[in-house]
C-alpha cells in the first residue's frame, strides 16, 4: 500500500506543468517526427480531459501560483542555485536515457557534468562543468526513449494536478520509478540512512515550484491570449515532446528550450 501511495505521489509531482504541438478543429494532432514518421495523436476523452484542465487551473490559482510568487522573493542566487542543484539531479535520469537512445557522447558529457557539480559544484549548486566547457544538454527521459524507439503516443489525457500527458509519456514515467531513477532508489526505494524519501518528493514539489515562479508571466500571457486555454496547452505540449523525441533543434511557438523554462511570449 506504501509502494502504491508513492508512486501515486510521484506521478503527481513528476507531471506538474507540461506542455507542447499543433491541434487541428477536430482534436486530433498529425505530428511528424524526424525518426519515427508521422503520428496522430487522438484527444480520446476531451471532454473529461476539459473538466480535469479546469480543476487543475483552480488548483493552480490557489496552491501553485502562490507558491512560486513566494519562491521568487527569494534573492537571485538562491533560486539560480537551487535550479542548478535541481538540473544537475536531472541527470540521473538523462544519462540513462543518452545510452537507451545511442547517444553515447552526450552521455559522457553529462556524466562528466554530474561528477563535476555534484563535487567541486557542492551538490550542483554551481555548474562548475561549464565553465570547463562542458556544456548542459537536453534532458531526456524515458518517454523520449520510447518515442525514438518507435513507439507511438497513443491518446492524449490531462490528469489531476499532474496535467498533460500521453500513454507513452505516462508509461515512461512508471518506467522511471520502477528502477530508472538513481535519485529514487536512493530515496523512496532503499531508504538509506543519508537520504529519506522526503527528500525525493520535496525535490520533485521544489522542480515544480521552480518552474512555476520562472514562467507566471508567460502562463499569464498565455492563458490571456488564448481563445482556448485547454487546445493551446495541449497543443504545446504535444509539439515540444515531438520535437525533443525528434532532437530537433528549433523553439517550440511560445516554448523555449531547456525543459519547460523560461516560456517566451511576444
């Protein structure tokens, strides 16, 4: 029951706030990707989905929007160093995912970033390994894995609290938390005598948070340009999940690079 309630909760955690691609008037989505061809992406429960998208952006009003205006009056090099320390656990699940998908140069690269932040960067507070010219690459997960692998998305669904999602993205993230994530096994799994999993879910609600705060202004613009909040969300989240399967190096409409941060509005 304690193993279920926690992957319940990690799946909450994990799904805070995704999005991304281009919907036609008929809710479904034909998204061509570089590897695997064209897929159509079917919004199977629309209308459950709509009700789901509206309870998440009241939750949104009440509980997370608050929050992140609350982080942000942290000072500057706090939240720069909590973001730092935050990518750089990130790579626990990249460097896995590099290997899954053949790409074995940036699996060296983030590997040597992670040695080096998570030692001489103090826990990756500061990211030591750019300076040396090691540069940060994209995150990737297990999703991406199975979208270069082949697999199709199946249908498209917004869950409670975690928001936008696919079969194949939710699929990948139990992928995740049965045995991908270093950081979770640490935690969660094992529960060592350094690490709890308090540490775990406080790290994935800070993730969240953290993006939030980076991006209230642009959610504004968003949700105040829109005619329709629910087809843009899912239209952006399904066009940046194509394009990072893809590794297609271009910005997605309002969606900056870099996982989500930083979304750029005109």
């Amino acid at each position: 029951m304690k193993k279920t309630l926690s992957i319940i909760t990690i799946l909450l955690l994990t799904f805070i706030y995704s999005f991304s691609s281009f919907a036609g008037d008929d809710g479904k989505l034909n998204l061509k990707n570089k590897k695997n061809g064209s897929y159509e992406v079917k919004d199977c429960f629309e209308k459950v989905n709509r009700g789901i998208f509206a309870f998440n952006q009241v939750i949104d009003k009440i509980v997370f929007k608050p929050l992140a205006k609350g982080y942000r009056i942290f000072p500057q090099p706090i939240r720069s160093g909590t973001s730092n320390a935050l990518n750089n656990l990130s790579n626990v699940v990249t460097i896995p995912n590099n290997i899954l998908q053949g790409q074995m140069k940036d699996a060296g690269v983030n590997s040597a970033r992670f040695v080096i932040n998570t030692t001489i960067g103090i826990a990756g507070i500061f990211d030591v390994a750019s300076y040396y010219g090691l540069k940060k690459r994209d995150k990737e997960d297990y999703g991406q894995t199975l979208g270069v692998w082949g697999s199709g998305p199946g249908c498209y669904f917004v869950l409670p609290v975690l928001g936008p999602t696919t079969v194949r993205d939710s699929i990948g993230s139990l992928a995740n938390i049965v045995g991908g994530d270093a950081w979770y096994n640490v935690t969660v799994a094992n529960d060592t005598q350094y690490f709890s999993e308090v540490d775990y879910y406080s790290s994935r609600l800070i993730s969240g948070i953290d993006f939030r705060a980076k991006n209230i202004e642009s959610f504004d613009s968003l949700e105040k340009n829109s005619v329709d909040l629910y087809a843009s969300v899912r239209s952006l989240y399904l066009q940046d999940r194509n394009r990072k399967i893809g590794n297609i190096d271009e910005t997605t409409e309002t969606l900056s690079d870099d996982d989500w941060e930083e979304l750029e509005t005109q």
